[in-house]
C-alpha cells in the first residue's frame, strides 16, 4: 500500500507547537503531511504547505477582507469555507488520505465544514476542547466524524495534552490505512431501519436482495444514521433506496433525535429509485436519560432502554407527518413509490400493543392517500408493515424496476 497523507489543520499562528507535535508523530510513525494554515491575524513561524492567503482565497474572499470586518466570527467563516473547499480538492486529487483539524471553539467550527464537505469513508478527526459538548449542533456533524478531547492542551504542549494529541494522530493515520472504500463490485442498496424488535423486514429483505445480484447496507435511523444515509444517497452511492424508517422526519418536526431538515431529500436530488415506507413514522424518539421533553408530555411512551425512549403522535400530528413525507417526496427525479400498511408501521402498533392507536392511524393512512403527490405510485397493503406482505410487496415492485430498466445490477 502507498504510504498515507494526512491534511493536518490549524491556526499555525497561535498552535504551531501542538501542530507540528502532531505533524511528527505522523511521519514517525511512516505517514506524511500536508499542512493547512487557517490564520487570520498572525504568521506561522515555519513553512506550511497550504497558506492562509491560499485558504481565504479558496472562501471567496481574502485575508485583508477577513481582518477589514473586524469580527473575529465573520472572518473565521471565510476561513471555514476556504478551508472545507481546499480540503476537499484534496481529497479529490488524490494528496491526502485524511484529515485532522486541532482547536478550541473557534477551530472546532471551521473543523465541522471542513469535515462535513468530505465524503463518508475519509477518516476525519477533530482534537477540540469542547468534544463531544453540547454546544456542537448535530446537524453540522459530519456523519462519521471522530473526535477527542484535547484535554490540558489550551495552551502549549504538556504530557496530558500530548497523550490526546498523540492518540489522534496515530488514530487518523491507522484509520487511512486501514479504512475500505464505501464500493464494491455489486451495486449497493442503501435502507433506513431500527431494531428487529420493533422493524423486522430487513431479516427477509437482506438475502432476497443478495440472491438478485445487490448489496444492502441498512442504516439506524437515529439521527446519525439518517444523516449518513442520506449523505451517501445523495453522492449516488446507492442503485436504490429502501427509505423504510423516515421517523426522523417526525424527529426533526416534533423536537426529537432530529437528522437535519434535509432529511429524506438525499436520494431525490441524485435522481435515485426509492420505495419508501413509515416505519414508526407515529413516533418521537427522544434521550431517555433526559426525561420527556415538555411538549410530548401526557402521551403514551416507551423506554427502549436507558438511552432511547419514544413518545407517541396523536392523530392530527401524524396528519402533519404524512403532508411533510409527501412533500419531501414531491418533484424528486426518479423513479420513487410508496408502500402504505394500512394495519401498523411498528411492533408496538399493533390491537392490544402499548401503542397502538386504531384512530391515529386511520389518520395519517387517510392524509397519505389524499397529499401523496402525483409522481409517487402508492401501494397501499391490507398488512402490517412487519407482516410477510410487505417484504413481499417490495419484492415485486424492485423486481419491477430491474424488469423495465430503472434497476440495473451493473
């Protein structure tokens, strides 16, 4: 194997020393660098292969723009953009394999658009003081960011900040060299789940799929998951989408474990397939440990266990939901259909379930028959989403697109 790049960032002006610490703990360990600079006011003291000059450039814009604002917020902006663009023309030409980005709050922010503008599967570190804060929004996180905690690191070096910095170094370069690229020789179907518990058709779908020539790889539609799903649909990493878990639309609508407000748009913006089903679309998943949120308190809920627990829609709120997937479903290019069961869309929906409501779901099946818009085939199933039906519903339909061309297992 080439030996592997690491795109090394930073304000080289103020954090040179804990930089260039990283830098050599790479390349002793047989890696190599680029190193980015995103100063504003200062110079770095040594040679860095990608300046700030280069990097507001790159933002639109210049470092004597960014210094004229007078806004130390506005003009790390520019640099955040300049930054995520260099970064990913980086990565596009082949020069680096990685990336770790060093900072406090300030570096932590333009570190989110740096990594969240790199596909996923490119190993992204961030080194921050405020790792895994709250004041990280989740919709700005890149889904498969790693990041530590740059403990005792504020300023200068010292043994506990170099044991995080060290740790992170040598993690993004073992993650360069280990990591496989998100493709294979099959095409990839790419489908939103949760636990069989509660979602049961991946079991059925998995093998079925596999025996037609496809790979699948299911996501965990918890926020996270969501995010990573759609940012690969909307790369065209996958042949289809089996949108079967769109409940963080229901998240994003009600307060819960939100994918962003660009959820469920990924795959129509890359023109891909999609059969799309609500699976626990009548929930709100919310952190357990937190207690119920105030505007989902008085209704019925479930602890998942410690961490997750779910609070149910009423009827005009799952209307709501309905007219917010119809409407994400609306215009997209491609082929999309959707797969209705009429007698529940999770195991806890079913007669003499913990959450089963017979008149909330009447509703949300009736808003969808009405706003469902005219470029999506609805197939509405005298069935619950877990029963054998569905899976063999979806089945017909993809056997379908492989008949008439919109499917092809090249």
């Amino acid at each position: 194997m080439a030996e592997r790049t690491i795109l090394v960032a930073g304000t080289y002006d103020t954090k040179s020393e804990e930089l260039g610490y990283i830098v050599e703990v790479i390349r002793a360990q047989g890696g190599d660098v680029v190193s980015m600079d995103v100063s504003v006011l200062g110079d770095p003291p040594g040679r860095v292969d990608v300046g700030k000059h280069a990097v507001a450039a790159a933002g639109g814009s210049s470092i004597a723009e960014a210094v004229a604002r007078g806004d130390e917020n506005s003009a790390m902006q520019i640099m955040a953009r300049g930054a995520a663009a260099v970064a990913l023309d980086l990565y596009r030409s082949g020069r680096i394999h990685g990336v770790i980005v060093l900072g406090g709050t300030m570096g932590t922010d333009l570190a989110l658009d740096l990594c969240a503008a790199l596909p996923v599967g490119v190993p992204k570190y961030v080194v921050s003081t405020v790792a895994f804060s709250p004041l990280l929004p989740p919709d700005r996180l890149a889904p498969d960011i790693q990041m530590i905690l740059w403990a005792g690191g504020l300023y200068g070096l010292n043994p506990v900040c170099r044991a995080s910095l060290s740790q992170a170094a040598g993690a993004v370069l073992g993650a360069a060299r280990a990591v496989e690229a998100p493709v294979s020789g099959r095409p990839l179907i790419g489908m939103t789940s949760f636990g069989k518990t509660v979602l049961r058709y991946m079991v059925t779908l998995k093998p079925a799929l596999e025996a037609r020539g496809f790979d699948l790889a299911v996501f965990h539609a918890t926020g996270m998951g969501g995010r990573a799903f759609d940012a690969l649909a909307a790369q065209g990493a996958f042949a289809a989408v089996m949108d079967f878990a769109p409940q963080e639309v229901s998240n994003h609508l009600f307060g819960g474990l939100s994918a962003g407000a660009d959820r469920m748009t990924g795959a129509g913006r890359a023109g891909v397939p999609q059969i799309v089903a609500p699976g626990c679309y009548d929930l709100v998943d919310f952190v357990g440990w937190q207690g119920v949120p105030r505007r989902l308190e008085g209704r019925p809920t479930h602890a998942h266990n410690r961490l997750l627990s779910s609070a149910m829609l009423d009827a005009g709120e799952r209307r709501e939901v309905a007219r917010a997937i119809c409407a994400k479903m609306a215009g997209v290019r491609g082929s999309v259909a959707f797969v209705l069961p009429s007698q529940g869309c999770n195991e806890w929906d079913r007669p003499g379930a913990e959450l089963h409501d017979a008149e909330g779901l009447a509703a949300f099946c009736d808003e969808m028959r009405a706003a469902c818009p005219a470029n999506v085939a609805l197939h509405e199933i005298d069935a619950h989403i877990n029963d054998a039906t569905f899976c063999d519903t979806v089945l017909r339909l993809f056997d379908g697109w492989l008949a008439d061309g919109t499917l092809t297992r090249v």
